[in-house]
C-alpha cells in the first residue's frame, strides 16, 4: 500500500519533530508490511495548496500570517479534498471555531508515536477505499487528475502527449500515450479513436466513424477499433446518462 501524507506547519521546530516520528513510522510499515510512504513538508498553504489533491491526510497547525490553520482546512474541503484533516493545537485552540468543516480530527501538541501510528492507519483506510488519480508528468511540474476531468489526450510526439481537461484547460505530459493508457486501464471507461484516448463519458454523439466530445473536438476511430469501443461502451452502460 502507498499513503501520501502531508505537514503544513509554520513552526520549523515542531514540523522536524512530526517529520523524524514520521519517518520513523514510514521504516517501520516499510520493513514489516512493505507499506510506503510518501511525505511532504511545508512552511505555507501556498506550496500545500499547489496539488492537495494526491494527498491521503493532512497534519495543519498554521498560526501566523492571514490563513490560520483552520482556514487552510476549510480551503481544502471547498476545493473539494475530503481526505482526513487532522488539526494540530499548539497557540490557537482550533476546537473553537463554530463553523469549522465536518470530519476534523483535533489533536494536541507535542504529538507522539501512538498518535502518529493511529493517524496513518487513518490515511491508510482512506488510501484503500479512494478513486486512484492520473499522474500527469509535465515538464515543470506533476499534476494528479481525476479520471472523470479527461476528456481526450494527443501523441504529439514519442515522449509528449497532450491532455484536453473538461474544464477547457490542457496539460503537456512528457510521456508516452501508451504510458497514460496503462494508467488508464483499470477505469475501463477509455476508449482508443485513432491514436488518441478517448473518456467515453464525455462524447457528446456519434459522427460518421467517429465522435463528437463535449470540448467541441471530432475524434476518428479505424475500423479495426469499432469492435473494442462498442464493447467498451456496452460495459459502461449503466454508468453513462441517456440523454
């Protein structure tokens, strides 16, 4: 299993501790269950906010700046994260607010090993039950996607592919198409037109051997497809909408 944590902490000296009982915790899964964990450490819900998304528990406790901790967490949960948010108490006592988000674990510092073996099983079972994401390489930067957000992805070249988002934005991924259908497998809702991938749930209709996508994009399919797509299709019935 793989858990992705996250620690956002203004505090350097606090936000060392949780990292070293962290990892003493990561060695620990590694070396008797073969769990891996992923940690990463910020300073500012800049750098935390910039891919929430791939994250499977949050440990919080901002106390300076204009966003305090709980704001952070109430950013999270309207940007639609619903992974476990744990709030970590040290100056402000975050058990006060009135309109704090549902679902907040609240814990006091300094925490400690039992906590933090408690808290990753937390992620853990949160990790198993999630829709897995699409990890998009980019030159710059990685992004994780939602499979539902694709619409459509280009080869544009051996090593470069890109991605059609449904909110009209797109991603240059520096890999294979081949790399991203494998990701795509296990949804069983991608389709191949051409060279290209196709998200059955967004194509609008039919268009001679070929389809309209709800971005407004006409993508062909060879002939030797139409066999696998209407397969495809017919497996995904029950979750598409008939309009």
């Amino acid at each position: 299993m793989t858990i992705y944590l996250a620690i956002c902490d203004n505090n350097i000296a606090d936000r060392k501790q949780l990292e070293r009982l962290l990892e003493r915790e990561k060695d620990r899964r590694l070396h008797e269950a073969g769990d891996v964990m992923y940690i990463d450490s910020f300073g500012s819900e800049e750098a935390l906010l910039a891919t929430p998304v791939k994250y499977d528990i949050f440990f919080i406790d901002i106390t300076e700046g204009a966003s305090l901790g709980m704001d952070i967490a109430k950013k999270l949960r309207h940007r639609g994260i619903t992974a476990p948010l744990v709030l970590c108490q040290s100056t402000v006592n975050y058990t006060s607010y009135v309109n704090a988000p549902e679902d907040i674990i609240y814990i006091e510092k300094p925490v400690n090993a039992g906590q933090i073996t408690h808290l990753v099983d937390v992620a853990g079972e949160w990790s198993k039950k999630k829709t897995p994401l699409i990890e998009v390489r980019c030159q710059n930067d990685t992004h994780f996607i939602k499979h539902s957000e694709l619409v459509r992805a280009v080869s544009l070249d051996r090593f470069y592919t890109r991605l059609c988002l449904e909110d009209g934005t797109f991603l240059e991924m520096t890999d294979s198409i081949s790399s991203l259908a494998k990701q795509c497998e296990s949804y069983g809702c991608f389709i191949r037109c051409g060279s290209d991938i196709v998200n059955i749930c967004h194509i609008r209709t039919s268009a001679g051997n070929g389809f309209l996508l709800t971005n407004g994009d006409t993508v062909k399919y060879r002939l030797g497809q139409k066999r696998s797509i209407i397969r495809t299709m017919a497996d995904n019935m029950k979750y598409l909408e008939i309009h």
